[in-house]
C-alpha cells in the first residue's frame, strides 16, 4: 500500500472473474453498499469517460465527481473538485493465476494537497482496507 499523507493505495485480490469485478465497480449507486463512509452515489446517465455524478459522504457535503479516464474492464479515474485541487480516485483490475488484483488508488493533488491530506486522509487510509474486503466479498458473491 502507498503511505503518504495525500497519495495512498490499497490492493485486494479477489476469486472471481474480471467481468464481475468491474460491474461492480461501475454500478455507481451501489458504492455505498461496500464503501463505508458514503451514504450515496448516483451517476447522471451511463458510465463512460465524461460522465458526471454525485457522492453523499458520511460527513461533509455532498461531492460532484466526473469520470475523468475510462479503459473499460481495466481502470477508471474520477475526480472531485476541491479548493486549489482535486481528489483523484483511480481504481484499477490486473489478473494474474486465475486472480483479479483491485487496486483503489487515491491522491489529493493541487497547491493545499498537504492540507487535504491531513485533514482527510488519515480516515481514508484507516477505513480503505475495509472498504477493499468489503468489496471483495460483495464482487465474490455475485
């Protein structure tokens, strides 16, 4: 996992197909059902590069994200606009012996990145391996 206090990762490896792996990831309106710490999410329209949508964190307002870089069954960036920045989330498959590797990848960027990355990534990095096993099993079950 990468440690810093604005850019961090986390890796799981998962027992299922690829396929299954990405619709889960993309059903934006079930985010909150593996990640903790939304309330909500919806998309205006289908996923693809361009498109827009919404996340209701449990604390904080409510966030707009686009999809920023689309390689379909492969990876995706989202990013949400902050104060002089943004919050960068790319996630991404590999596949290796039959195992699909999820990897959550999240970076503040942008001149207050040190900041946001206090402020905010403490509780990131702390709840980001359960969110991971909580999406493993969820994509598993399917």
């Amino acid at each position: 996992m990468k440690q810093s206090n604005h850019h961090f990762s986390f890796t799981v490896s998962l027992n299922t197909t690829k396929a299954k792996v990405w619709q889960t990831l993309i059903d934006v309106e079930k985010w909150h059902e593996w990640d903790t710490e939304l309330i909500e999410a919806s998309l205006e329209g289908i996923f693809e590069k361009g498109a827009q949508g919404t996340m209701k964190p449990k604390t904080g307002p409510t966030l707009k994200f686009y999809v920023s870089e689309l390689v379909p069954n492969y990876s995706y960036t989202i990013i949400t606009r902050m104060p002089v920045g943004e919050l960068v989330i790319r996630r991404s498959l590999t596949e290796t012996n039959n195992e699909v590797h999820f990897t959550d990848d999240i970076a503040f960027t942008g001149f207050l990145k040190y900041i946001f990355g206090l402020m905010l990534g403490g509780q990131f990095r702390k709840v980001l391996p359960e969110v991971m096993n909580n999406f493993k099993r969820i994509a598993e079950s399917k």
